[in-house]
C-alpha cells in the first residue's frame, strides 16, 4: 500500500511569536516521515490565518515563498478555531488521503503524529489525540475543562475525554462532514457521530511555548455554552422539569389559598403574595431565556450563512 498524502491543517489567530518555531517543529517531523515512507512525498502543511491581526500572515507568506510544501490559507476575518480547522480542511478535501488538525501553539506533542498515522495505516479512520496529562494547565484551566467533559457526556454529548482538536480524519470523513452543515461548529462532538473505525493516541499535553492563549475564560464559557446548546436539548427539559415543580407548587398555594378564604383567615398578606409572585416571574423568564437560546441558534441556522469566507491563498 502506498504511504498516505498527509495535510497538518493548523489553525492561526495571532501567533506570530510561535509560528517560525511552530513550523520548523513540524517540517522537521514531516520530512522525517517522508524519509521513513510513512506518508507520501507530497504531504503538506497548511497553516490558516483565521483573521489575525499581527504578523501572522506575513510570516505564512514567508514559510510558502520558502518551502513549497507548505499552504496558506487567510480567511477575510477572525471566523473562530472551529471555523478555521474547516477551512483548511475542506480546501483541500480532494487533494490528501488523511489530514491531522493541530492547534499553532505546539500544546499538543507533535510526536503522537507518527502514531496517528501508523493507526491510519492499520486501517482507522479517525485517530483521536487525548491528553493523559494536563498538569501543565493550570488548575482552574483543567477543572473547567474536565467539568465540562463531564457535563457534555452527562447530557448526552459523545464527546471523547480529555480529547480537543489534535485528531487525524481520513478523506472519506472528511466528506461526510461537509454534509453537516450547522454554522455552530463543535467538531468534538460532530466527529464521533459520524462513526467509522476510530482510535485513540494518548500524549502529554505541554505548556504553549510563546504568545499567550487565545481562549480567554469568556471565549471558553461561550464555547461550552454553544457546546451544549447545539448538540442537546438536556436545558431545555430541565426547565420543563422545573416548570412541572413550579405547577405543582402553585396547586398547593391555590389550595391553602382557598382554605384561607373558606375558614376565614382574612387578613392576605403582603408576603404570600409578594413571594409567589416573584418565584414564578423569575422562573418563568428564565425558562423564556432558555427557550430564546435555543430558537436564536434556530435563526443562525436557518440563515445558512456560510461557515467562513477565504479571502486568498497561497500556494494551493
Ligand atoms: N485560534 C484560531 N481562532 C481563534 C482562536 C484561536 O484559529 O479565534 C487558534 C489558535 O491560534 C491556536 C488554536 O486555535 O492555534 C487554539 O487556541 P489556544 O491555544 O489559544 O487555545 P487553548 O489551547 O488555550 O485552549
Ligand atoms: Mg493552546
């Protein structure tokens, strides 16, 4: 069997101060491969510019005016990770036999690669990067992130574990994700339904060797937040499940209501009304909150807008 044409599609956002290392990393590991024949000499590295507003672009320009063997990929503004894996990603669908998606920051050890691979060969699909270590995150980073793990797989998610976006697809993944076509984009979650062999490849996870994470506590929370929203309707039952607890509440009110007017008790008080009132006015906003989420990502959807918009290339 002929060794696989292998694309590294690597999302950017400002990186200029790891890029140079980032690429010389993994040129070093790419033409290592070649060498070994485990990839075909016409394997690629294509980095996406996902609207950067440092040099980022510059630097790509640089790498493809250097070493063809490299892409590029600039999108017409910051468009988000999910958004600029899929970029890169489906550019290139018709051109390679399997394609690693890796973050720029060198977190993900770039020596699971020649496991993934070496999976692909015996015959997965999809290779999964999961991180057995993650004591170079900080504390709150890891218990944020394996809180929200557990959550997705509470509420029916089939994320993997401690798994991000370090994975190999084969090509004929590739093609049936292009027939999932929401905007709300959560590759962790897409990727396991569309099933085929898959394995894992455990590594340590490092810390990011320059520049500084671009996945701020408010980015991270509103990924979760679209996370959850788009693949499970769990929030939504549970205000369901509140308002059914409500109702029954309010049944037993009207009763001690009637009670009091039929014996007599007929001094209302501010409280019993007061108290009421505003329980069941805030439950019922936020169950109409809730309900608004989910009927704006309805909106988001139906408009079909596209995913992201690629304002030029290099290289291709
Ligand atoms: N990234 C991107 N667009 C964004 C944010 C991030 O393409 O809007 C890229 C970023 O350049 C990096 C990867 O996504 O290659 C992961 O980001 P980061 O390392 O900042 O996230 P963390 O590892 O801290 O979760
Ligand atoms: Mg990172």
């Amino acid at each position: 069997m002929n060794p696989a044409r292998l694309l590294l599609v690597v999302p950017c956002y400002n990186e200029e101060a790891i890029l140079r290392l980032t690429y010389s990393r993994l040129n070093v590991l790419v033409n290592q491969l070649k060498q070994e024949s485990s990839i075909a000499p016409d394997s690629r590295i294509c980095f996406v510019n996902d609207g950067s507003r440092d040099k980022t672009w510059m630097i790509i320009e640089e790498l493809c005016g250097k070493d063809p063997a490299v892409t590029g990929v600039s999108l017409s503004r910051n468009f988000g990770h999910q958004s600029a894996i899929m970029a890169g990603l489906e550019q290139h669908v018709d051109q390679f036999d399997c394609f690693i998606t890796i973050d720029a920051d060198l977190q993900d050890d770039i020596q699971a690669i020649a496991s993934m691979i070496e999976k692909h060969r015996e015959g997965a699909k999809v290779v999964y990067g999961v991180r057995s270590d993650r004591s170079s995150d900080s504390w709150f980073k890891r218990s944020t992130a394996e809180g929200f793990y557990v959550l997705m797989q509470k509420m029916g998610v089939p994320v993997i574990f401690n798994h991000a976006d370090f994975r190999l697809v084969d090509r004929r993944v590739l093609q049936e994700l292009g027939n999932f076509k929401e905007i709300n984009l959560f590759l962790r979650g897409i990727i396991p339904l569309i099933g085929f062999r898959n394995e894992k490849v455990y590594y340590n996870r490092l810390e990011r060797e320059a520049g500084e994470t671009k996945y701020p506590l408010s980015k991270m929370l509103l990924f979760a937040w679209n996370g959850i929203t788009s693949f499970s309707t769990f929030p939504m039952r549970l205000v369901l499940y509140f308002g059914v607890f409500n109702f029954i509440i309010a049944m037993g009110i009207v009763v001690y209501i009637l009670f009091s007017y039929l014996f007599g008790f007929t001094v209302p008080g501010w409280t019993s009304t007061m108290l009421p009132l505003t329980f069941f006015s805030g439950s019922n906003m936020m169950a109409l909150g809730l309900i608004g989420e989910y009927i704006g990502k309805i909106y988001e959807e139906v408009k079909g807008r596209p995913r992201y918009i690629i304002e030029k290339t290099i290289n291709e």
